[in-house]
C-alpha cells in the first residue's frame, strides 16, 4: 500500500489531512481537532466537522478522482489537467503515476476556492507573483489543445521564451474549472499590469 499525504488549510489555518491509497485508489480526508473547535463548516452536508475519517467509495471515480468532493473541486479541469500532464511529461514523469493528492500539492496556493495543498509540490516561482507575456500563454495554449493527446512540453529543450511561457501557463492556466482553456490573471490598480 502506497500513501500519499497532504494538509489542507483554508485561510491559514491547519483544517485537516488528506491521504490517497494508490491500491484502492480512494482517498481519505481527517479534520484538525483544533479547526474542528473553530466551528466553520466547509462541506455541512457531506463532512460536517467531526473525528471520523472521511472516505466516499460510492463516489464516481471519473468526477471525483477516489477524493472527497470538497477536495475534489479543487483539482485541475480538463485544460489544466492537459497542461500539467504535459508538464509532468516534461519531467520525466509519467502523468498516469501522478494521485489526486499530488495533483492537489501541485495547485498548492493557486488553485479555485477557499482551500489550499502543502506541502506544495510545485516550484516557489510558480505560485509568486510574474509579469505575464499574454500572447505566449495564448500559444503554448493552442499548441496543446491541437496535439492534446501528443503535446510534449520538453521544456529543457525549448527556447527560454517558450520555457518561461510553460511554466507561466502552469502558474496561471491549471485551477480555473471548466472545459475551455482559461487564467488566472491579476491587474495592479490602475490595469498598466498584468500578473
């Protein structure tokens, strides 16, 4: 049985654990006592707070990836799931041997929702803060939607600028949920920059 762990938090604060047995591809969610005391209820329905470890079999596999459902929203949609695994790809790895929970450190802080993954596999200069090249991102984009099945983003071969476009895709391009490619984008105050 092979493990692969992750903490969650929400604003900061410790919520719980997550956990993914690659044997029964399920994964299992436990609260922090201590955010248990605090009252917020993340998911009433579901996982009201409570000791009890959290798993959900009966869920459907390919919507929920063996996850709870709170965690599970916070994974990559399909766009982004195609940039990361050509990402994962890039390095070596074979997406396939890549769980949910791995998924989820790679969102660490960027992903949609209140939620957060550490420890966060993805590289610092991921989740900080970069001037964003628009144009690039629209074409590492299409690439991978005209070869989605054979994209092979093999970024130490690429020019700097293309590498410096795949790894602002990954920061910006796999949280926002849907079928169609989208960003995450930040404007500073008066919308002379892009971040």
């Amino acid at each position: 049985m092979v493990m692969d762990v992750a903490s969650v938090k929400y604003k900061e604060q410790d919520v719980g654990a997550v956990s993914f047995d690659t044997e029964t591809g399920l994964g299992s969610f436990e609260f922090e006592p201590r955010f248990i005391e605090t009252g917020i209820e993340l998911s009433p329905i579901k996982m009201p707070l409570s000791r009890r470890i959290y798993s959900f079999p009966e869920a459907d596999p390919a919507a929920f990836n063996g996850l709870p459902g709170m965690l599970a929203d916070s994974l990559p949609d399909d766009f982004g799931n195609a940039v990361l695994n050509a990402w994962i790809a890039s390095q070596g790895k074979s997406p396939a041997d890549i769980t949910p929970v791995q998924r989820l450190k790679y969102m660490g802080k960027r992903g949609v929702g209140a939620l957060t993954y550490h420890p966060a596999a993805r590289k610092k200069n991921l989740n900080a803060s970069q001037h964003i090249e628009i144009q690039s991102l629209i074409s590492i984009a299409q690439e991978i939607l005209d070869k989605r099945e054979q994209f092979k983003a093999a970024l130490g071969n690429q020019g700097h600028e293309d590498k410096e476009a795949m790894m602002a895709l990954l920061s910006v391009g796999v949280s926002a949920g849907g079928a169609r490619p989208k960003a995450v984008l930040a404007f500073n105050s008066d919308f002379t920059q892009v971040r």
